[in-house]
C-alpha cells in the first residue's frame, strides 16, 4: 500500500519545493578535466602553487636593472633550442643583473633577479652589445615593475579558485587547469529511467485514427539531459497493470523490468489519472511505494504522480497529453533533478503579460509565452494536447488562480532550449 503523508492536490510551488527537497545531493565521483563541463562542483578547488608561479614579461622586450645605456648579457641557453634561438621558457631566474645590464625575454618568460622592468621591443635600441631607448621610449621607461606580471599576481598558493556547489562552465575548467588540477570531484548527474505506456502510441510513420504518435521518446532523453540528468535506458509497457508493475518493480522477474538498469529516477508517461486505464497509481500501490505528491492544482498537468519506490528510486509520473507532460516535467522531475544534483533551484522571475486571464479557482495555468516588445504574449496553442506552442516559446508563465490583467506581472520560468535574452 502506498504510505500516507502524501500531499494531495498541492499547489505549483509548493509541488516544486517538495519536488526540489525530496532530491538529496547524490555521492560525488571524480572526473578528468575533459568531461567536468556542465557538473556540479563537489569540493572547492582551491590554487595548488601561485598564479603565476613565477614572475613572468607581459612584452617582448629586454629585462634591465638601473639606468640606460645597458649592458646586454646573455641568458643561458636550453639545450633542446637551436643555438641563438630564445625560449619564452628559458629560466632567467638563474640570471641576476646586475645595475647597468640587461637581457632579452620573450612574453611568458622568468624574469631575472634584481630586474627593475622590462622595455619593451618597440621602445629599444640596440648598438653591438649595448641597448638604449630609442625615441618612442619615455625617459622613465621602464618604470618599476612596468610590463612585470608578479608572482601570485592572481591567486596565491592555497587560495580559493572555484567555489563548491558551482555549474561548471569552459572558463573555470580552465582556471581548475591553471590552478594545477587534473581532475575534478563532481555530483554524479542523476541517472534516469523511461517507462512510455499507450497502447495507442506509434513511433514511426502517420497514426491513423484512434493512433497517435510518439512525443515522448524523441524529446524526454534530449529534455533530461537539459536538466541535468542522464537517461540510460527506455522502454514502453503495454496499458496493463500487470506489464506496469513488472516494468517499476525490483523483484526479478521474467518481464522486462527497468530496474534492471542502475538508476535514480524513473520517469513515467501516461497512466497516472485515475480511470480503470490508468495503472500508475494502482502499480505504485502494488509494489509499496511512498506517495510524496498525489496531483498538482495546475492546468495543464494536473495528474502528476512523484513517489518513492521501495529501492529507494524516485518515480515521476507525467501524464500522457504533451504539454501536460512538459509542464509536470519543468514542475516535478526539473527541481527533483535540481536537488539530486546539488544545484539550486531556478526561482520564478516576473514578466509583464500581454493579456488578461479570467480567474480559473483552485488551479494555476502554465502557459507558454513569447517575448515581444517587452511583455510576455500567451502562445495561442496551450490546450494540454498541443506542442506548437511550447515549440515557439520562450518560457512558461504562471498564471495565479485569480486570474490577472493585462500588464501585470507574473511569475514564469524560462525554458532551457530559449535563447538567451529578450526578443523584441
């Protein structure tokens, strides 16, 4: 039997914050630089040497000690260069000038002891094996430390580089690299199941009547992975009770069963109204579940099912219309994700509607909108069987049971495939 406790008919928010809290952070794996992009960071990455390690030239140019004209002297020379040729690597640490002398350098390269700054290339002149200024230099030129990149100029060793808890982007991965890291520990991305009911539904060609075709399995895998979830197995069960509790259960069993596949969510489609077609809630009952949310005071996806199977697998039930199914996935499995992953979860920011909503008692309305001039315009097609709409879209709004008018602010959720920015 499933538990009691469960939240019946809870309103939008209250549907994502129990959603968001019911996903604890999963246990952290480590993973190569390469393959960090997108993960949520595990443990802060903190500078293991100074950034830079060394004192380095931002010019080419000569590093000189005291007043011109300068004495060049040469630095030593690598073995694996042609002779004559200068590396930007070669240490001139192992040089110390002395006052009066002066010594070329590449950009990057260690700049010698008792170096006062570096003249850059555009600014010298040389004469046999003595080096002045030329008259595009300053008289002062180089001041102190000019064109000198100090040790630990951007980070000291030890320092904090990279907060715990963040989405990794290209730029901090490059930073974790500069930092001396390899690798990096990040949450596991949540794994996560599909389970497609209907026997209605075909996957290739035209449906004829009484068929439909398949919305889910094209669009949940690519959605998921949006969220930051990983599907690693999908199949269908055939609307029959039976098939349906042997596809969720954990008993072994001789009938396909996804949790045969390792996973931390199963995502289902279909089935969860309460109709004797309906199997989801009746299978849930059947192997034991823990019913966290029992239905969502929205429109569309009101019958929107999250439990916890007994293994301790979390199932999210989207029903079978598809944008109800898109709704009850932004509400329920988005901020189950979000938890399970240790990323925060995306608050609601206002947008101005252009239309006005008559009051709708008890339930709120997602609707898909379009950003023109400003405000959000309503998507003309938002009947909980259209996609055409939410295709368009930029975000989904939030309409309150009260209704609104024309030009007032509302609560929406930007959509993860929407370009950034508003359209005009």
């Amino acid at each position: 039997m499933i538990e009691g406790g469960a939240a019946t008919n809870v309103d939008w928010a209250t549907a994502r914050t129990l959603a968001y809290g019911a996903g604890r952070p999963l246990p952290f794996q480590t993973v190569p630089l390469a393959d960090a992009l997108g993960q949520t960071l595990a443990e802060p990455v903190h500078a293991l040497q100074s950034i830079p390690h060394y004192a380095s030239s931002a010019m080419d140019g000569w590093a000189v000690n005291g007043e011109p004209p300068w004495t060049l002297v040469s630095r030593p020379e690598p073995e694996d260069h042609p002779r004559g040729r200068p590396s930007p690597h070669t240490d001139s640490g192992e040089i110390s000038l002395a006052p009066g002398e002066a010594t070329f350098i590449l950009t990057g390269g260690v700049v010698p002891q008792n170096a006062v700054g570096i003249l850059r290339t555009e600014h010298g002149a040389v004469r046999g094996a003595t080096l002045d200024r030329n008259g595009s230099a300053r008289p002062d030129e180089p001041s102190p430390g000019e064109h000198v990149r100090p040790a630990g100029e951007e980070a000291d060793e030890g320092s904090l580089a990279i907060p715990v808890g963040v989405v990794l982007n290209p730029a901090q991965i490059a930073l974790a690299a500069v930092c001396g890291h390899d690798t990096l520990a990040v949450l596991r991305a949540p794994r996560v199941s599909l389970l497609m009911t209907g026997d209605e539904v075909i996957e290739h060609g035209l449906p004829h009547p009484g068929q439909v075709r398949d919305t889910f399995g094209p669009q949940l895998p690519g959605f998921v992975a949006m969220l930051g979830g990983h599907v690693d197995v999908a199949g269908r069960a055939k609307d029959d009770l039976d098939d349906v509790v042997a596809a969720i259960s954990a008993e072994p069993t001789d009938e396909f069963s996804l949790a045969r596949a390792s996973g931390d969510v199963l995502i289902t489609t279909g089935g969860t109204g309460s109709s004797m077609a309906d199997h989801i809630r009746r299978a849930l009952e059947e192997v034991g579940a823990e019913m966290i949310i029992d239905g969502i005071a929205m429109r569309p996806g009101h019958p929107t099912l999250l439990a916890r199977l007994p293994d301790g697998r979390f199932l999210v039930g989207l029903p079978g219309n598809p944008l109800a199914a898109m709704m009850a996935t932004i509400t329920v499995a988005g901020p189950l994700l979000a938890g399970l992953r240790g990323s925060s979860l995306e608050e609601p920011a206002p947008v101005v509607t252009a239309d006005a909503f008559d009051p709708l008692p008890g339930r709120s309305r997602l609707v898909p909108y379009r950003t023109e001039s400003g405000r959000a315009v309503p998507s003309a097609h938002q009947r909980s069987g259209m996609l055409r709409g939410l295709a368009a879209a930029d975000g989904v709004m939030v309409v309150p049971a009260e209704g609104c008018r024309a030009g007032d602010p509302v609560p929406a959720l930007s959509l993860p495939w929407a370009p950034a920015g508003p359209r005009t």
